[in-house]
C-alpha cells in the first residue's frame, strides 16, 4: 500500500494540473497579502484632515443640540412598542471622538481567523479540482483499466490513489497558510497593530490552520471519490459547483433554519471551532403588529466535526464499494 501511495504521489506531483493549481494557490495567496497592505495603511495626509473636518462639525451638533435629542428620545421610547431595548441602548447619544472619524489601526489578531477561513476555502477547492482531475482522468481516458492488469486488488488501487491526492495537498497547505500567518503578521506589525498576540492566539491560529490543513486533505481525497463516481474531471466539478450555487447560495439564503445542515457553516464551524449564524424570529405583537428580530446562534465545532466526518466516510465507502464492483472499460 506505501509502495502503491507512493507511485500515485509521483504520479500527482508530475501532472500539469496539480502545478499549475499550486501556483494558483501562491499567486492568490500573494494577492491576499498584497491586499492587507493596502487595507492596513494609515490614512493619507488630506483624509486624516478631512476626517478632523468632519469629526469638528459633528462635534459642534453634539454640544448644540445633544441634551435636546436626548430629551426627545426619552419621549419616543415611552411610546415605543414592546419588547424593547433599554433606555441607555435606546438613546445612545455618545459624545463624538477623533478616532470615530479616522481609520482604526488593522489588528492582527482580529484579521487573521477571517483570513485563514477564506483561504481554507481557495485549498480545499483547488484539492477537490486536482483529486477529481487525478482520479477521474484515469477513467475517461481507460488509464485505469490498464492499471489494474498490473495491481488487480481494487481496493488497494482505490485507496493508494485517494491516499496520494490527500496526502499531495498536505505539503500544499501547510507553505500556503505558512506564508500568510507569517506575511500578515510582518505586515500588520509595520502598518497596524500586533498587541494582544500571545502565545493562546498563536496557539489558535496554528489550531485553525491545522483544521484547514486536514480540511484541505479530505478535499482532495473526496475530489477523487468525485472523479471516480462521475468518471470525469468536469462532471465532478459541475455537480459540486452546481451543488454550492444551488443548494448552498440559492436555497441556504432562503431557508435559514436549515443552515445548520448545509456544509458550508459546519465548514466554518470546524474551522474557526465554532460558528455563528442568525435566523429571524417573527410573531404577532399584542397590538396586533407582526414583529421579527434576528437571533444570533452559534453552531458547535462538534456538530461540524461530526457533520463533515459522516458526509466523508460515506463517500468514501460509497466509492469503495462502486469501484470494486464496476466494470472498468
């Protein structure tokens, strides 16, 4: 099986596919750090003065007129229906300060999670786009059936092809994420801010793109699972965007409470270890009105744990079990 895995690396690293997907990988990667530079730079000279422009006007309407919108508000929430905020929430009028109107320091603590997840989704795209291609091109061009006149165990086949595409992708992620925690945090240092980054949040973003890394290696192995079932790289490739349009962009957004069960959030909770997503609670108020406030909830890293490993496992067997039965041509 190590000697069989090891051919299928050689195999991968050698297809024209799986460079140009690793160089797309690092190009986008460098432009993701190409475009924290630009957001962590500091005002320019003229909006740092409009900004004080600004910040001056509107702290004259305060001193003007703030005890007066106060007032006025008081009156408005004793007439405003149920339920409702607090007083304070309700009329927060708070004095107006410089930092309101200026551009706030890019904190790299904030910043990185969010970049982390959006690059674990350009690798485990491009993993399932090699995987597919490396396994589905072997069956449309009957490479396969050649193959298994030398190696006739078919699951031994299977499995060395699919270990190879996950394995493949593993060296891929790891340099990917490398350069990015480390870019950004030598970029956010110069421009921004690094305060707050201990040694915890060092240990979480490492967690994180840990998670993303293994992520990254099982798309690359159900990619191949994906090439086998369709036999071909472009179907494998129509039916998961298909499935994400769809299912994901067009039907997710209008069945809120099925969020929990699309693959997109527990994608997001088994990478950021935990996620949140809203729904909106509506019901008829005592004066008769309809009401509907959105309630945030929180969707576990266990459930997306659990969700993504069962969706995995039965692929896999499901690809198992098609490809030792099916007739190779």
């Amino acid at each position: 099986m190590i000697r069989l895995t090891a051919v299928e690396l050689r195999r991968l690293i050698a297809r024209r596919l799986t460079v140009a997907g690793v160089a797309a990988v690092l190009l986008i990667t460098g432009i993701v750090l190409v475009a924290t530079w630009n957001n962590a730079k500091p005002l320019s000279e003229a909006q740092q003065k409009q900004a004080r422009v600004s910040f001056e006007q509107q702290h004259g309407e305060w001193l003007a007129h703030g005890a007066e919108w106060k007032k006025q508000c008081t009156t408005d929430y004793a007439s405003a229906p149920d339920p409702k905020p607090s007083l304070a929430e309700f009329c927060n009028y708070p004095e107006p300060t410089i930092e309101m109107f200026g551009k706030p320091p890019t904190s790299f603590v904030d910043t990185m999670p969010d970049l982390l997840l959006g690059s674990s989704y350009l690798l485990a795209f491009v993993a399932f786009l090699i995987g597919a291609s490396f396994v589905g091109a072997e069956f449309s061009s009957g490479a396969i059936g050649n193959w298994l006149t030398f190696e006739p165990r078919r699951l031994r086949v299977y499995g060395s092809k699919l270990l190879g595409a996950a394995v493949g992708m593993v060296p891929v992620a790891v340099v990917a994420l490398a350069i990015l925690l480390a870019g950004a945090y030598l970029i956010i240092d110069q421009l921004g801010t690094t305060a707050g980054t201990t040694g915890k949040v060092w240990g979480d973003l490492t967690s994180t793109a840990g998670r993303a890394v293994l992520l990254t290696a099982a798309a690359g192995a159900l990619g191949g699972v994906f090439g086998l079932l369709l036999r071909h790289t472009a179907a494998a490739i129509g039916l998961a965007m298909g499935y994400l349009v769809l299912i994901e962009g067009v039907f997710g957004g209008f069945l809120l409470k099925a969020q929990p069960w699309l693959v997109k959030l527990n994608f997001d909770a088994w990478v950021k270890h935990d996620a949140k997503y809203y729904v909106d609670k509506c019901e008829v108020m005592t004066d008769g009105n309809y009401n509907c406030t959105t309630i945030e909830k929180t969707l576990s890293f266990e459930h997306g744990a659990w969700y993504l490993g069962i969706i995995a496992v039965v692929l896999l067997a499901l690809g198992a079990a098609v490809f030792s039965r099916r007739d190779i041509n």
